[in-house]
C-alpha cells in the first residue's frame, strides 16, 4: 500500500511541475507575441528633404523613410509620422517627449546624448565642401596658368629642356659633320628647337658624337616616362583652377561667403576655424543650392551624403577637394525618447536584421547609386 502511495505521489509532483512549466511557457510565449504584436503607435517625427525623407500624397519615400519602414516591419511596430517645418525640432520634440523617436539625417554628438537615446549608426558622413563650376572658364584659365603650381611646372619643364638642349650642343658643336651650329646663341636655338621637336614627333637629329646618342637616349627616355606624368599635372592643375577655383580645403574659405544649415556640425565645424557660416532662411538643402549657384555664397559645407547626392542632379556643381572630415569620422543615428530602453533594444536588433537581409544595401545603391561606404 505504502508503495503505490509513494507512486502516485511522484507521478503527481511529476504533473504539477509539467503544468508549471507549461504555463510559464505560455505565458513567455504570450509576452513575446505580445510584445512583437504592440498595440502601441510610435510617434515618428520627421523632417521633408531629399534624399532622406519626401512625400507624394501620403506617401513617404527616401532613404532613411524607406529604411524606417523596413525596420519598423521587421520589429513589428505601429507608426504615425509628424511633419516639422523645421530640422532643429524634431531633435527638440524627442527631448521633450512629444515624439518617440526621430527619423531623418541626424548626426549624433555628446550634447544629444545626454537627453535621449540613440540607435545603432544608421550611416557614415562627414564634412565635404561644394562649390560651383566657374562661369568665366577664360578668366579661370589665365588664372591657373599663373598659379604657382602651375608655374612650377611649367618652369621645370622649360629647365629640362635648357640642359638637353647644352649637353647635345657641348657634344655635337666639334663634329665635323654635325648640322648644330657652332656658335653659342645659334646652336642653343637649334638644340631648343630638336628638343621640343623630339617630343611633339619623337624625330630630330641624328648625333654624330658618341655622347651626342648617349644625352639622345636619355632624353628619348626621359619622354617616353616623364612626359605622360609632366602631362598630367600639368592638366590637373588647370582643372583644378577652373572648376573648382582656389578653395580645396578649410583654409582657402577664410575669406569666403560659406553657407551652411544654422543647426549641426557643420556650422561647429566651421566657427571653431573661425569662419562665420551664412546661413539660409529654412533648413533646407534646396535653398543652399539655389545660393550657391546664383553667386550669393562662394561654398558650402555639407554632409558628405548630401554633396554626393546634389552633385549629381546639377552638373554645374563638384565638390572641393578631399572631404575635410572623412565619413568616418561622422554618425548618423536616430534618437529615441530617454525613457525607452526597450525601444532602443527592439530597433536597434530589427535594423541589424535589416542589414543582414540584405535590404539595407538595397536602400543605400537605390538612393547613392553606390553600396556602403563608397561616397566617402
């Protein structure tokens, strides 16, 4: 009797920890599901401008739009967007609470973090300067020729050929059969004459002197692997000076009209070189190109992002140089209201998703016409 006693009783220790730990089961799954099925409607607040974020009825579309939605797919969240007139605003309302997350080009720096939470980066971008083709070529032209690169060039093309044109004079002037003048003035012009014939039609005079063929040589030499590169910067330094006039980094817009947005790094960038930025009358980008290439600024200091994509829909603007802080060096992120870990963990995992599904590739060559990381 004791025996089936002690065996209903383990069977029945054995049902009540099955139940247990189906019923702790259930209700994990049931606050996953309910967790990846919120009712909850995030506020999304957002800025229009393209490329990041533009709308077409009720439509959003564009980079980070696109890869919001993506995200928010993958994480099972319900939105609703709210449409500032002003970029400043959106970081404000996440700081205030009157929105849960902001979703557009937004750099992250020390101060930002300090009041909200920001997500995994979403995109590289630094600082690069835009400046317009120059209207006057003629005048760019005259300009570059006088430049002191281009002039050193020029001068130590000219120093070359002087020295080829004595060696095959001091070698050539004694032979008896030499067609070199023997006279100094006269056989220089002649030597001159062969030199720069030389490289035109790669033909000239015949040596006679053993060490008239030796310098012979070596200028043919000379030519066949000087002259391409002799060429090339040379070309490079009056392209430079006609597209993209005299401004290649920071220190060439000292004296410069420079227009940027009044709110982000560029405008700190800029004043910590002690450069007064002009700013436009909205945040947008649009209005920055438009002063620009009427003349009213000289350069702009933009994202990278934003230079590589506005270059390409105007063929009258290039950028200046290399940028003058690489992508690296610059986040871009979203922020999340301060009191939302949980926001933050569930984004944050869906956009690496996104990023391993190769969707977020996708978005990046559909609006930079490049993979990741190539405009930088």
């Amino acid at each position: 009797m004791n025996i089936h006693k002690s065996r209903w009783g383990k069977l029945g220790l054995f049902i009540i920890l099955f139940c247990a730990l189906f019923f702790l089961q259930l209700e994990k799954i049931d606050h996953v599901s309910a967790q990846g099925e919120s009712d909850e409607t995030l506020r999304v607040v957002t800025f229009l401008e393209g490329p990041w974020v533009e709308k077409s009825g009720n439509h959003f579309f564009g980079f980070h739009a696109d890869l919001w939605d993506a995200i928010a797919e993958e994480a099972g969240l319900k939105y609703e967007y709210i449409v500032v007139d002003n970029f400043g605003d959106m970081v404000t309302m996440v700081e205030n609470g009157t929105a849960d997350i902001a979703v557009q080009h937004i750099g992250v720096n020390e101060g930002r973090e300090h009041n909200m939470n920001f997500t995994h980066e979403i995109f590289d971008d630094g600082i690069q300067i835009v400046v317009s083709k120059d209207r006057f070529p003629l005048v760019s032209a005259l300009k570059a020729f006088l430049d002191p690169q281009t002039l050193q060039v020029i001068g130590v093309g000219l120093a070359v050929l002087l020295v080829i044109a004595h060696l095959i004079w001091l070698a050539e002037r004694r032979h008896s059969d030499s067609t070199i003048p023997k006279e100094y003035l006269q056989g220089i012009q002649y030597s001159l004459s062969w030199a720069m014939l030389t490289i035109i039609s790669q033909e000239g005079i015949v040596a006679k002197n053993k060490y008239g063929r030796i310098v012979s040589v070596l200028w043919f030499f000379f030519i066949l692997f000087a002259l391409s590169a002799f060429t090339a910067q040379l070309a490079t330094a009056f392209t430079v000076g006609r597209l993209e006039g005299n401004i290649q980094d920071v220190s060439d817009l000292k004296d410069k009209k420079v227009g940027t947005w009044e709110n982000g790094k560029q405008r700190r960038y800029l004043e910590a070189n002690n450069i007064t930025p002009i700013f436009s009358k909205s945040d947008h980008t649009d209005e920055l190109i438009t002063m620009l290439r009427t003349g009213e600024v000289d350069a702009l200091v933009l994202d990278i992002g934003n230079a590589y994509y506005f270059i390409n829909q105007y063929d009258d603007l290039v950028m200046a140089g290399d940028p003058v802080i690489p992508g690296s060096a610059g986040s871009v992120a979203y922020p999340i209201i301060k009191d939302r870990p949980d926001l933050v963990e569930r984004i944050n995992q869906a956009f690496l998703d996104v990023k391993a599904n190769g969707t977020y590739e996708m978005i990046y060559r559909r609006y930079m016409g490049v993979p990741p990381g190539k405009i930088n």
